[in-house]
C-alpha cells in the first residue's frame, strides 16, 4: 500500500470513528445528554394544545363576547332609566305684545275685550314699572287710543334650573322579541365555531405528531444504512489491504458511506423541524426540550377496515354543516324580524321633573316646581318607502343563497370522505406489500452480506440489496402515516370529537 493510501485511509476512518460515535444503533439521535427532556404521548399533546393553543383562546374569547352581546340584547326588555338636568342663563328675555279689541264683531257691544283688560289695569300697572325698570315701557291697554301696541314686557327670569328622571318600557314589541332569538343564536354559533377551532387544533396537532414519528422513522433508516456502510467498508478495507478486494471495490465501499453522511444529517434536521413544528400548532416555547412517544409501527394495528362496507360516515357532527345550518336559522329569524316590523309597538314612559326659575343665586331660596306625567305610546308603522318589504326580500334572497351554498359544501364534503376512504384502503394494501417486501429485502440484503464477507458476492450486490431494503423500508413507513394522516382528516370531517351522548356539543371533552 502507498503513503498517499494511507494518509486517505486514516482521514476516513476519523470521519467514520466520529459519526459512529454520534449515531447509536437503534436510538435517534441524543446531541446533549439533558434530563430536563420531556417525552410526550399523543394524548399529552392534544391536552397541552387544548389549553395553550391561541386559536383555541380566540374562540374561547369569541363565546364570551357572545355571550355578553346576548345579554345586552335582553337589557332592551327592562326599563330603560334616564337622569337628566340642566341649567340655562338667559341672555336676553323673551317680550310679550298684548293688543285690545277696540271694536265690536257681528253686532257684539264694542270693547268688550278691552273692557276684560281694563278690570286689569292695575296690574298691568306694575308690570309697566318692572318693565319699565329694565328700559322697556309698556303701555297699558286702555290707555292708548290704538287698538294694538309695539310696546311690551319682558317675561322669564335669568336662570333656569331644571333636573328630573324618565323611564320607558316596551310592552308589545315583535322586532325586539325576534332580535332576542338571534342574539341567543348568535351564541350558539359562536360555540359551534369554538368546536371547529378545537377540531382544526386536533388534526394539526395529530398530523404534526405523526409528521415527527416518520421523520424518526426515515431517521432510523438512514442510520441504519450508513452504519451498513461503514460496516461494509471496513471489511472491503481488510479485503483490499489484503490484496483481495479491488481498488474499484475499496473506492465504491468509500463512496457509499460518503453518500450516506447527508441523508443521516437531512434526516436529524428533518427531526428536529418537525419537532419544531409539533410545538408551534400546541402552542407552547420552541425552545421547550420535549420528544414524542412510540413509533408508527405501533399505528399499524389501525390499518384494518372492513373494505366491503360500502355505507359512507354520516355527517350529522360536521361541523360546516352545523354552522350553515345555524346561520340558517338566524336567517329565518331576521326574515320573523323584518316581517315584525309591520306590527305596531306599544310601550309605557314616566318621566317626574324639578323646575326652578330665578333671578339670583340664593340657592336656599329657590322654590321647585314639580312636573311628572305617566302614559302609554302606540306606534303604528304605515308606510316606509318600501325599506321593510325590501328588507324581507333581501334576507330572503340570502337565505336561498345559503342553502345552495349548503348543497355545494356537503357534496364537497362527500367526495372529501370517500377519497380519505381511498387513501386508507390504498395505505393498507401499500403496507402489506411493503411489509413483504421489507422481510425479502432484509433477507436479501443478509445474504448479499454474508456471501460479500466470504468472497463469493461482490459489493455492487450488497449495495443493491441494501437501497432495495432501504426504499422498502421508507414505503413502509411512507403507508402508515399516509393512512393515520386520512383517518386523522376522516375524523375532523365526520366531526365526532366535542360531542357527548346527547349530541350536544362538550368543549371540555373529546
């Protein structure tokens, strides 16, 4: 052997010394030994996601707006009390004109009012000095020989006080009745919508769990091929150093392990991203150290379905369906609203009021008048422009639009289940096959190997047998998740999770 080969083969078998060290047979790999590492099930998961996920909180949040926007809506039923009071400074007084009737009318004694008014000469008399007082003479009737007058008297005071309550109540009210029921259909709905949050949490929390157990899964394989190679190249190297195994055979045992170095980093990546991803859909740190339980073999006990059912799931629980539905009947119950509006409304009011009228501040002097009245108010409704026979027409319009738009979701629906059916029936005939082929292409690959280790096979070979066991392997894995990741989408369509016994919807309990 020459220096430069030795000098090659040492380099080498650092690099190999180095990552054997690091990837253990049969484990993924551990890069720091931390106790602080947490290993969670699937079940683990779906408990953390259901109290950190942020979608969840949202829709948790959007209930108890809901919830609170109902009972507003019922406020419209109680009396709606009003406090009110005010103070005005007049500015400039109002003035009063009085005129005479100098004249007689169709034969009546002329003068008559003048008569009535002079009886009240005197006390006109002093309103002329008030009057007078503030620059503004007035002239008495009677005393003027025309029978009206330009002059007049100032009337009010400087300040106004004024300070009361009044309430009203709706007694006959068929619009506020209906918009009620919506308001409570509002809430319901708002709790539908919180099921699909949880819905939509739980497949992404299982398709990312199951995404991390075919990343281990690819892993292992990978691992276990660069562990064969190195195996395979040390035992080529012992062949060629002793002159019988090829240089050909010693270079392409060499390449084989540096082409299985990247797939074994790509697969740990891999890992490690679809860890991250785990994390973020749970809602918890991406720094928080934590791995999954369990691999996908232990999912293929799932893979049985009787393929001779023909019977499609039902889609009682789905939870587009509910939610059109529900948005269904809130339109049937704003065309109830509409139509209301063509009803007269009754309703009562009281109002009790304080008045007070003063030319000064003294407070302690002023003297209250009290004002209150009770009653009832009818309103009859007789014509809009039109505004509520459109308005009718408009929901109803929607309401057909809704209903197609139902029609339209549910066959999508339909053919979503049958190819999620398809997919699983098509996974469990791919994992047989491949589990088949598993067990031939590992017992090819031993007998590639043991008939290399004695001379009588070449390493081309055992390099075949190998990525024949290694593609087998991956379909294997490849058909599990492909069939847990339709079942997982079959189980979020048929909407079965957050339901008790009754049908009602349960947000604590899957």
């Amino acid at each position: 052997m020459t220096t430069k080969r030795l000098i090659v083969s040492a380099v080498l078998m650092g690099i190999f010394t180095i990552a054997s060290g690091q990837y253990k047979t049969g484990e993924a790999p551990q890069p720091q030994a931390d106790t602080s590492k947490v290993v969670i099930t699937l079940d683990d998961a779906l408990k953390i996601a259901l109290s950190e996920n942020v979608a969840v909180k949202v829709a948790d949040k959007e209930i108890e707006r809901s919830e609170y926007a109902k009972k507003g809506t019922y406020s419209s039923l109680f009396p709606q009390v009003t406090g009110s009071g005010s103070y005005q400074r007049t500015i400039k007084k109002q003035i009063m004109y009085m005129d005479s009737d100098s004249g007689g009318k169709d034969g009546e004694e002329g003068g008559g009012g003048f008569g009535m008014l002079s009886s009240l000469a005197p006390y006109f008399v002093r309103i002329n000095e008030l009057s007078a007082m503030q620059g503004m003479p007035l002239i008495i009737p009677g005393e003027s020989d025309s029978s009206s007058s330009n002059s007049g008297f100032a009337v009010g005071r400087w300040n106004t006080y004024n300070a009361g309550v009044s309430a009203a109540l709706p007694l006959v009210n068929a619009q506020l009745w209906e918009s009620l029921k919506i308001s409570g259909q509002a809430v319901d709905l708002a709790v539908e919508k919180a099921r699909s949050s949880r819905l939509d949490m739980v497949t992404q929390v299982k398709q990312a769990y199951y995404a991390v157990l075919l990343a281990k899964e690819a892993f292992n394989v990978y691992k276990e091929v660069y562990e064969n190679a190195v195996e395979n190249f040390v035992q080529t190297e012992k062949r060629y150093n002793a002159e019988k195994a090829s240089e050909l055979e010693y270079t392409r045992a060499k390449s084989v392990v540096a082409g299985a170095i990247p797939n074994v980093y790509n697969a740990e990546s891999s890992v490690m991203l679809a860890l991250w991803q785990l994390k973020a859909v749970m809602g918890v740190d991406l720094d928080r150290n934590i791995d999954v339980a369990g691999s996908l073999e232990d999912y293929s006990t799932q893979m049985f379905r009787d393929i001779h059912d023909n019977s499609e799931p039902s889609l009682d629980y789905n939870t587009n369906l509910r939610q059109l539905e529900m948005q269904a009947d809130q339109l049937a119950s704003t065309i109830k609203m509409y139509k209301a509006a063509y009803l007269p409304t009754l309703s009562a009011a009281f109002s009790y009021s304080m008045i007070a009228m003063t030319n000064d501040f003294k407070f302690s002097e002023y003297k209250w008048s009290p004002y209150s009245y009770v009653g009832l108010s009818l309103n009859i409704p007789i014509f809009t422009g039109f505004k509520r026979h459109y308005d009718v027409k408009q929901a109803k319009v929607q309401a057909v639009e809704l209903d197609l738009q139902r029609i339209e979701t549910e066959r999508q629906l339909r053919i979503a289940i049958r190819q999620y059916l398809n997919t699983m029936e098509t996974s469990m005939n791919s994992y047989n096959a491949a589990a088949e082929a598993v067990g031939l292409a590992r017992k090819a690959y031993d007998i590639a190997a043991k008939s290399y280790k004695i001379g009588k096979g070449t390493i081309t070979e055992m390099n075949d047998a190998q990525l024949t066991l290694t593609q087998a392997s991956l379909q294997q894995s490849q058909a599990i998740y492909n069939f847990i990741v339709a079942k997982s989408n079959l189980e979020k369509t048929i909407g079965g999770d957050f339901i008790d016994e009754s049908g009602e919807v349960d947000l604590e309990n899957m």
